[in-house]
C-alpha cells in the first residue's frame, strides 16, 4: 500500500467521526486498494467525492490522490493493524481532480483478500468545517429570540434578560437586575415560580414547559398564560452558579385548551334532566362565575308550553312582532340576584337594543364590550334594566340566541360586573358553544315533556274519569303514571254495570310504555266493555280478550317488515270478577295477573287462591274461574304490580304491606285508596300503577221478588198481577204499566218458545230489573213487523219501554232481563 499520511488523525487507534455512526456508510465514497497501493475498485460516491471517473483511477496508483507527502512508517503501521483484524480510522487530506483540496474521514478495514490477492476496503466522507458562532450574531440571538429569557443567580436575582421578558412582564431592565421576581411581579405566581428555582438549584434538574396563568404591567385587564423551562447554570468545576429560565407566551393555546374543557365540562353538568326548566338553570349554574357574573336564561312561551307545536320553526314564516317569553334561568355571582328586574317563572320580553325579533331566527350573537346604560336606547326601551345596569356596575354583555334543529327557543344574556375584564370576540365563541350544547337539551326535554305529556293524556283520556258501582259496590280508585324517564304504561281499570244489579270489576297492564302501550291500553279496555255488555262470563271473556290480543301481535308483526323498532310481541294481563249483589258471590278468572286482596269485615286480610291463567297474548291454554262468597262491607282490592313489587322487587311482601294497609278500614274509601297508594309507593316509580278497591253491599230481600211460572198461558195474567202490586208496593206506582207490558211480553215468549222451568224476578235497585229465565239456550230475536202480521211485536215493544233489555246465558239455560229508569 502507497504511503498515507496519517499525521492528523492523532493515533493508530480509532478516533471520533463526529456526530454520525462511524459504521454508518450509506453515504460514503468507497474504493478497493491492492497491497501494493493499486486502485482495484472505484465507486460512483468515490468518483461523486473527488470528481475522477472510474477509468481514471482503477489500475493507477493511489498515491497521486493524495494532496501531502507520504510517511512510510505510518503506512507499514496501518497496514498491520488492518492485517491484525482490527481497522483504522482518521483524517487525511486528499485532491480534487479539479486541483483543490478536501479533508476526509477515511475508513480502512481489515484486510480481506480477492483470489490471491490481500486487499483492503477504503470509505470516506468529506469532512466539513463547523460553523462558528460570532459574538454580534449571539448577542443579536438571546436578546431579539421571540422567547423571553433571564438568567439568576443562586439568590435568585435577575442578572441578565433579553427584550422579549422586559416586554412580557412590562417592568424595565433596570429595575430588575439585582431583584428577585416576588419583588416585581407578585401577581405572576412568583413564589411558585421561585420554588421551581430552588428545586433547580438544589437538584440540578432542568424544569421543562411549567404553564401557569398570571397577570404582568404590561397587560393588567387581561390574564396571559405563559409556559416556562429552568435550567442550571454550571461552570468548569461543575457546580451551579445560578438558573436560566426561558418563557413562552401561550395564551391563546391556553385559552383553546380551557375552552374545550369547558365546553367538555358543560357537556356533562347540563341537560342531566328532561326537564326544560331545570336544563336552562343548569347553564345559568354553570357559566356563573367562571365565565360570567350574571346570567338570564329567557326561553319563549310556546317551549314551555305542553299544546301545540312548542316553538317558532326559524323557516315557517313571520314570526310575532314581540316576543313573549318567560324566564327559565337565573344566577348570579351576588347572593339573591339582586340585579334581575324579573324572576324565574315571570314573563319577560327582554332584547338589547336595537335589536328585534329576527335575533331569535336569523340573528348572530350580541356583543358589547362597553355597556352604557345613558344611552337612548337602554333609556328608552329598558329603563328598568338601564338602572340595574348603572346600580350593580354591569359593564360588559353577550346575548346569544337559543336555536336547535330548525327552532328557535329563547334568549340566553351573559353579563360581567365585578369581573373588571370585558367580554372579547374569543368569549363570544365560548358563549355560543355553551348555548348550543344547552341549547340541544331544551329542545329534546321539549319534546320529551310534549310526548310524554300527550301519552298521559292519551292515557287518563282513556281511563274512566267517574267509577260507580250503583247500589251493589263503593268503588274509589288511584291511578299514578310512571315517572318520565319510564314513559306512561298500559295499566287501566273499570267498573261496569252489568245486568241484574251486578257489578263487573276489571284492572289491566299492558306490556312495554308509551303512546303504543297506552292507545294498546284503550284498545283492550273498549274490547272489555264490550264483552261484558254481552254478559260473557270471566273465563270466556278472557278468552275472547286473548284472541283479540293475537291479532294486534299480528299486526305488529306485519309492521315490523317496514320498522325494524317495532317490537312483534304484544303482551298483557288482566283480572276480571263479576259481583252479584243479590247472592253476594264474586266470580273472577285471571290471565297471568296478581290476584286480588280481599279485606273482611272484621280485618281479617285474605288473597283468593285463582287459577293464574297464562297472560293474554300466548294463546293455547284455557281460563278458568273462581267463585267465593263475601260478606256484606267486605273490601276487595284489585292492582297492578307496579303498586307492590317496589324498589326491592318482592311481590309477596309488597301484597302483604297492601293488605296491612287496606285492613285499617278508614271510612271513606277514596281517603283510604290514596294513602295507601302513597305509603307503598311514595317516590316516582318506572312502572304505572292502578288501584281499585270497592266495598261491598247486599241487596236485601225487600228489594228482590220471585215467582215460578207454570208452562201455561193462563198463567201469565196472575205472574202480571203479582208483578204489579209488588212494583206499587215498592212506590213506583209510574213503572206499574210498564212493568205490566214487559212481563207480559217476556213470560209469554218464554211459555211459548222456551223450556221450564221458568221463573220471573224483579229487582229493585238504581234502576227496576224484569228477568225471566229459562231452561232453553236459544236466544231471542229481535223482529220489526210488518203491518199484516199478527205477531212479532213483544221484543219490540220491551225495547221501547225499557231503558235497555238483553239476554245472558247460564248453567241451567239463559236469562232475558229488561231495565227501567226510576223516576
């Protein structure tokens, strides 16, 4: 190998390549030496680095690349380190082919050998001289960088600092060299700010981005965030001589960071309810007094309003030329608002002038900075206002308009007294964010206070709004919707008068909440009343109700093809009973209903064992009935199980605590339905709840007369006779005729076309009953006539005489009854 020199590389062994990886020779100029110095290999970085083409240098000899005198000692001796495996490394000056002279780092690795020959790989890079920094250029640095800066000595007085910290905190260089930071700027965290200093000196640890929010001369209306770093000053001997500190102006990072928090923050603290109310006082609760020193949330009438469409849609023409609005929201940072001209729940018509209605639909934002409450406008048009402005010293105002999906809502006004900083173009950003977001929840406890509203309405609209149980039974009755976040249910309850003095008492559930559940509800509630009014007994009743059920779960299922949300099933339960007054049995039969309490005169509290029946809408399986005999003033109790299943859930200790209370027998009944209503349940509950209770009464034997008919026509004139002077015995001496026309009719009919025995009895009650029954099943038709016909008129007749007539059947074959007004 040619002599190199190897003066400047210090030693034989490896030296430093400065900041790059000495093995990282991706960008190196590679060659291939011979032992005896010939160039063998050349690459397009070597041919890059030092301008010779390959055809140039391969053969020739390395020697005339270099730009120094060579040194055959120093060459003998790399060669041997290379042999020896180990590698050299240094800096060698070598010539361009365009005459000038560059400095490299060359690499030589360990010899290798290519056939017979040894060889040895060469890599360089230029090496370029570093930059060196001019005092001028430095000075200019530290003191123009847009980072403020200083320097403290171990007792943490200024010694230097640079133009950018003089302007941050507004105080001269002068009057702060020689003095701590507490001394100059106490409002600026100093004594925070001083501990961090300390600690740095004490550890020697750096301090890095420390944000804190301060005031400074330079800006005393408004807070600046700053972020700060510390870093120890240590000299040769490695001992700290005091602390660096670089300052960053980060308001504006700050001031986004906060208000996203905020707004975050708001997020969960407003709309917590689905009530309109509550949610504007909300926002008011939240922005004082962290944004805002007083705060009016004004929302317009129609949102508080449960009829009609709730509020102005911002595209549905003009609106009022004044704007009715009641106040909804109201906090201030002064103990009793003290500034407001109006309070929550009064009419309001507030608007900063000279704004109209159009800032409710179309307007952007109100701000004023500097509010004057001498001018015209607030003199003229809010002199009220104009006052407590001048009064509380209110000097700054954002009034941002209430608008969610299209509507408009009302008015949201922030205002600053005691906060000395006015609201800026960034606040207004933050205020409307706010208002948006309240905004949102208004407008959904809007419409879920309207919805719901109408499902209740719905409800109690189809809920018997006068329960009577004529001279047989006192009803009372309870009925409480579930609370709004469950939505109304589908429970419903009746009396119906039946034939024959009786009484038929029926409670309900439906299964799910809501308007479905509730118009379910009236559905089934109608189909009941018309099952009655065919004097169904309880087991068919449910039967039928139950085929009824199937069909609506049909329809539902149809529906479900267009609305994935529809739910097919629809289910129910239901308990029926049947009392008669004349023998003082109840007959009941249930579908997967709680069975009823039953409360005897003398206390004694009992739960009739019924075959449960499954509930209504499996269809399959049959119903059966019950039949008890109660006493006279016996207390019977049918509910839903929202009334006993309670917060803990266990239904037969809620059926215990009901019978416990219903077993006080307070004398009016309606007294004793409520309050154990309330006592059972005396929070709102997810489910509805109904509560029926009726008290029992006989018919006596004076107000009941029977007779046994004979199958002869003869005999119809004496059953006439009797039936007559009883009706004059009770006083009802106006219905003798009438009574006369019916019995006739109705014995004659039976003698006639039905089987014996036949039996008549009156009965008299809030109205006079003609029954007469019969062994056949068949069941009379009501004929018109025609005028040659010698028959067919005695239907008709009793239909125009009495109040109303029909037919039921029994065990033994059927009755047909007829009914009379009193006078």
């Amino acid at each position: 190998m040619r002599p190199m020199d190897s003066a400047r590389s210090g030693s034989d062994e490896p030296t430093p390549a400065g900041p790059r990886d000495l093995f990282d020779a991706s960008t190196d100029a590679a060659a291939v030496l011979a032992a005896d110095g010939v160039v063998v290999g050349w690459t397009r970085g070597a041919e890059e680095l030092l301008g010779y083409p390959a055809g140039e240098v391969v053969g020739g000899s390395a020697m005339r690349l270099l730009a120094m005198p060579g040194d055959p000692a120093r060459v003998v001796g790399v060669a041997d380190r290379c042999r020896a495996g180990m590698g050299w490394s240094g800096l060698i000056p070598v010539r361009h082919r365009d005459g000038r002279s560059l400095d490299i780092d060359l690499r030589v690795s360990a010899s290798f050998r290519i056939g017979e020959d040894e060889c040895f790989l060469l890599s360089a890079r230029e090496r370029r001289p570093q930059w060196a920094v001019g005092q001028s250029v430095l000075d200019g640095f530290l003191t123009r960088s847009p980072v403020g800066m200083a320097v403290m000595d171990t007792q943490l007085r200024y010694v230097w600092l640079n133009d950018t910290l003089e302007r941050f905190g507004g105080v001269p260089r002068e009057q702060r060299l020689g003095r701590r930071l507490s001394e100059l700027l106490p409002g600026l965290q100093a004594e925070a700010i001083e501990g961090l200093m300390r600690k740095v000196l004490g550890t020697g640890v750096p301090v890095t981005e420390y944000e804190y929010v301060g005031w400074s001369w330079a800006d005393p209306h408004r807070q600046h965030a700053y972020s700060t770093s510390f870093f120890p000053l240590v000299d040769a001997d490695s001992s700290i001589t005091g602390v660096c500190y670089m300052v960053s102006d980060v308001t504006e990072r700050w001031n986004a960071r906060q208000l996203l928090s905020m707004v975050n923050e708001a997020g969960t603290r407003i709309g917590t309810t689905l009530d309109v109310m509550r949610t504007a006082q909300e926002l008011a609760d939240f922005v004082v007094p962290r944004f805002a020193d007083f705060v009016v949330v004004d929302l317009l009438e129609p949102v508080l309003s449960t009829e009609g469409h709730g509020a102005w849609l911002t595209d549905a023409g003009p609106a009022p030329a004044r704007p009715e609005m009641r106040r909804a929201g109201l906090r201030s940072v002064r103990e009793g608002c003290p500034e407001a001209v109006a309070r929550v729940g009064d009419r309001v018509n507030f608007l900063p002038p000279p704004h109209d209605v159009h800032l409710f639909i179309d307007g952007e934002p109100v701000l004023i900075p500097v509010l004057d409450p001498s001018d015209e406008l607030w003199v003229s048009e809010q002199p009220e206002r104009a006052a407590s402005i001048r009064e509380f010293g209110m000097h700054s105002l954002i009034s941002v308009p209430m608008r969610a999906r299209n509507t408009a809502l009302g008015l949201t006004t922030f205002v600053r007294s005691l906060n000395p900083v006015s609201f800026q173009p960034d606040d207004v950003l933050l205020a409307r964010e706010l208002v948006a977001r309240a905004a949102l929840c208004v407008d959904n406890a809007r419409r879920y206070t309207r919805e719901h509203t109408a499902a209740v309405t719905l409800q109690r609209s189809l809920l018997p709004r006068a329960l009577t149980g004529g001279t047989a039974l006192e009803v009372a009755s309870s009925y409480r919707p579930a609370d709004p976040t469950g939505g109304v249910g589908g429970d419903w309850f009746d009396v119906i008068p039946l034939s024959g003095a009786r009484v038929g008492l029926v409670v309900g559930d439906v299964v799910g909440h809501g308007i479905t559940a509730a118009a379910t509800m009236g559905r089934l509630r109608t189909a009941v009343q018309t099952l009655a009014d065919m004097e169904m007994p309880p087991d068919e009743l449910l039967a039928h109700l139950d085929d009824l059920v199937l069909r609506l779960s049909e329809e539902r299922t149809g529906d479900e093809r267009a609305d994935q949300s529809a739910t097919a099933f629809l289910g129910a339960t239901c308990l029926y009973a049947v009392y008669d007054p004349v023998t003082r049995r109840c007959t009941m039969a249930r579908a997967g209903h709680p069975p009823p309490v039953v409360v005897a005169p003398d206390g004694r509290v009992s739960f009739p064992v019924l075959p449960a029946g499954p509930p209504l809408g499996l269809g399959g399986m049959a119903f059966e009935t019950a039949e008890m005999e109660l006493a006279e003033n016996s207390l019977i109790g049918l509910y839903t199980d929202g009334l006993v299943e309670g917060t803990d859930r266990d239904m037969e200790l809620g059926m215990s605590r009901l019978g416990a209370l219903l077993a006080r027998q307070a004398p009016d009944l309606d007294t004793l339905c409520s309050s154990a209503v309330q006592e059972l349940v005396p929070v709102p509950q997810p489910d509805d709840i109904a509560l029926l209770l009726a008290r029992t009464h006989a018919l006596g034997a004076d107000h009941v007369a029977s007779w046994d008919v004979p199958a002869d026509p003869a005999a119809v004139a004496d059953v006439r006779a009797r039936a007559t002077r009883r009706v004059e015995a009770w006083g009802l001496e106006e219905l003798a005729m009438t009574t006369e026309l019916v019995v006739s009719e109705l014995v004659t009919n039976a003698i006639r076309h039905a089987a014996p025995p036949i039996r008549l009895r009156l009965l008299r009650d809030s109205r006079l009953t003609c029954e007469v029954s019969d062994a056949s099943s068949t069941a009379p038709r009501l004929r018109h006539a025609r005028s040659t016909d010698e028959g067919g008129r005695g239907l008709f007749l009793v239909a125009q005489l009495a109040h109303r007539w029909g037919a039921r059947y029994t065990a033994d074959g059927k009755i047909i009854w007829a009914e009379q007004e009193l006078p």
